[in-house]
C-alpha cells in the first residue's frame, strides 16, 4: 500500500468509527421514546422525517404525538407512541404508516405465496412489554383476568392457570394489555427496544 492509499484507508476507518458512536448516542437517546410502527433504525428516522405530523392526524386512536421541544432539535416534533396511557391497535391499513411520504415508517415488501396471494407484512415490534409481578393483581393472589381478551397478537400473552405471561418472541410490545390493566400502578411495564437492548 502506498502512502496516500494508507492515508486514504485511515480517514475511511476514522469516517466508520464517527458514525458508529454517532449511532450509539442516538440510539441511547431513542430509550426515552418509542417509534410508531415500522419505523426505520432511529438515526435514519432522524434523517427522514420532516416532522410533517402527518401520522400523527392519522392515526385513528390518538396513540401517536410529537416529542416536545424541550428535548432538543434533533428529536423535536418527531413522533412517538404514547403506550404509557394508550395501546397501539395495529390498524389493519397501517393509517399512519401509509400517511408517512418521507418513508420515516416503512412497511415492509410484501411476500408472495406460490398462488400469488398477498402474505400480510410481519407485525413490527415496538415496544417490549413484560408483567411487573409485584403490581399484578393476579400474580398477588387477587382474582382478576382484565388483560384477558385485549392481546391482539395470538400467542403473545398466555395464561399459567390464573397468571398472564406475555411471550416475548411474539409480544409486539403494542401496550393494549397496559391500556386495560386495572392494577394501580399498571402492572405492565413498556420499554423502548433501544432500553431493552442495553443502549
């Protein structure tokens, strides 16, 4: 390698390393917040979305808002999902995601079968949602099965008898078994994806 190629080859690992802790000091930020459905890794969501507030008017249910400015220009005005207080109800037509035109919220390609039949997208994750064992009615010898029929994700929430268990692998961490929880305080905790995965 000659001097300028090993110059050259130095600046593009100096480049890659910049964007690597850029990275990790968005995704570190994006723990305070979830994303609406399909949304793409936060620093290009960043990148994308114009604040436009287009599927924040979509959404049907009122579950998206924008981030405040107090949180700084980088992320404000930008959407989040209010699942502390409401559910995402994983609309069938994907209203908010089909407003986006800066492809911030990005629905996947559609598979296709051997019939040619349309396979609907897999459901995005969101959130992470686990039982806080300690508030659960259930789990502190109290009868109670409110979360019962609210999962609409088969598989993601069980029952061990008269306790609820919510399955991680399936769980799109919607939060519509928080919305109905009676416990006070909810006794289903809702993390961002980015807290969940150590950021």
């Amino acid at each position: 390698m000659d001097r300028r190629g090993f110059f050259k080859n130095i600046a593009n690992k100096s480049v890659e390393k910049s964007v690597e802790i850029v990275e990790q000091k968005v995704n570190r930020r994006a723990a305070n917040w979830i994303r609406p459905p399909y949304a793409l890794d936060e620093a290009d969501f960043l990148l994308a979305c114009s604040r436009c507030s287009r599927c924040v008017e979509a959404c049907p249910h009122q579950v998206i808002f924008k981030l405040p400015e107090r949180l700084g220009a980088q992320v404000a005005f930008t959407p989040a999902l209010d699942l502390l207080k409401k559910g995402c109800h994983q609309c069938e037509d994907w209203p908010c995601v089909n407003a986006c035109e800066d492809k911030a919220l990005v629905l996947p390609e559609p598979e296709s079968s051997t019939e040619q039949d349309e396979i609907a997208p897999e459901l995005p994750k969101m959130a992470r949602a686990e039982i806080n064992s300690k508030a659960c009615l259930a789990y502190n010898g109290h009868e109670c099965n409110a979360c019962a029929d609210s999962c609409p994700v088969p598989g993601a929430l069980t029952w061990d008898m008269t306790l609820p268990i919510i399955n991680l692998l399936v769980c799109t961490g919607c939060g519509m078994c928080r919305e109905v929880c009676v416990a006070d305080p909810k006794a289903v905790n809702i993390k961002s994806l980015h807290n969940s995965l150590g950021y």
